[in-house]
C-alpha cells in the first residue's frame, strides 16, 4: 500500500512547500497575496487548517472503503488513556513499533478474535482520560486496530465484525 497511500501524500508536501515558496517571491506585485495570506491566517479555521497541513495531521489515507468512522485512514488522536497499568497515552501505546488493538472498553470477544496476531499486535485495554476534540461518540465503548506509525487501520463498536480481515490485511495471517 505503500505508493497509494504515500504518492497522494508526497504530492501535497510538495504543493505545500510550492505555495510557501511562491508567499517568498520577492517584489511588490507578490504583496497583495501575502497581505490576503495573513489576513487568512488571522481566522481560526484557516489557522487550523494550516496547521494540520504542516504537521502532516490532515493526511487521511483511504484504507477501508467499508468503514463509516472518520477515524479510518487518519492519525489517530493521542489521548490520555487510563490503562490497568496505569496513565498512557496512545503515543507510548506505540512505542514498541507494534501494531495496538485499542479496546475503549473490556471486551473479551474483541481480545480472544485478535489472540491470534499477539506476536504483532498489542492488545490494550484503556478508558480515554480526556477525550480529544475529534473524538466520535461511537469511538468511547469501540475498539481501534492502530498500525505502527499511528494511523487507525480499523474501528468499530466492539462486536463489530471486520477485526479479523482488518488484522490480517495489516499484520499478515493468524498464527495458530
């Protein structure tokens, strides 16, 4: 999946750095557009904007043609989480380089039909300590198959099906 999700990425890195260089041009006539720029800037949503942008935080990858969360193919938000460990976050969740199977709630059905990938994929359970501004409703009790570099693979209320085919396409064939 490598060049169908990165090209579409690289390509808007190199819009971004095209735009940013063309605001440089020296001379008067370029002015009126950095002048309308920063009066742009000034409104929070475009501020908001922009900065998702930069940090690369609004790069959304089209991994899940099925999935109705928003959540799918985005960044996945890097809550405080209580865990039966103690305080985390989704941050240090993938700190080993693992895929994580974040359950939002106990859920053993969820736990048993990943036991199969544990050599790949972590499986936490954790309460949000303070939800993030993007989190849905339906993400409270759910459960979230987070890949490596932090972008939701999948995500369902638990007892959803698709865990499964998610794993697998993500983290290869179940070991027995």
């Amino acid at each position: 999946t490598y060049h169908t999700e990165r090209h579409a990425a690289g390509a808007r890195v190199l819009f971004n750095t095209q735009a940013q260089i063309a605001l440089e041009e020296p001379g008067e006539r370029f002015d009126p557009l950095r002048k309308l720029f920063n009066e742009l800037a000034q409104l929070e949503p475009v501020r908001r904007y922009l900065a998702e942008m930069v940090t690369g935080v609004a790069t959304h990858y089209d991994l899940d043609q099925d999935s109705c969360s928003p959540l799918v193919g985005r960044l996945t938000p890097d809550d405080s989480l209580t865990t039966a460990e103690g305080p985390s976050s989704v941050a240090r969740l993938l700190h080993e380089g693992r895929g994580v199977l974040l359950a939002l709630a106990d859920h053993p059905e969820v736990r048993a039909e990943a036991a199969a990938w544990s050599r790949r994929v972590d499986y936490v359970t954790a309460s949000i300590a303070e939800p993030s501004a993007v989190r849905d409703r339906d993400a409270i009790n759910g459960a979230l198959l987070i890949r490596p570099d932090g972008y939701t693979a999948w995500h369902a209320p638990a007892g959803t099906p698709g865990l499964r085919p998610a794993l697998a396409r993500w983290f290869g064939p179940a070991e027995s």
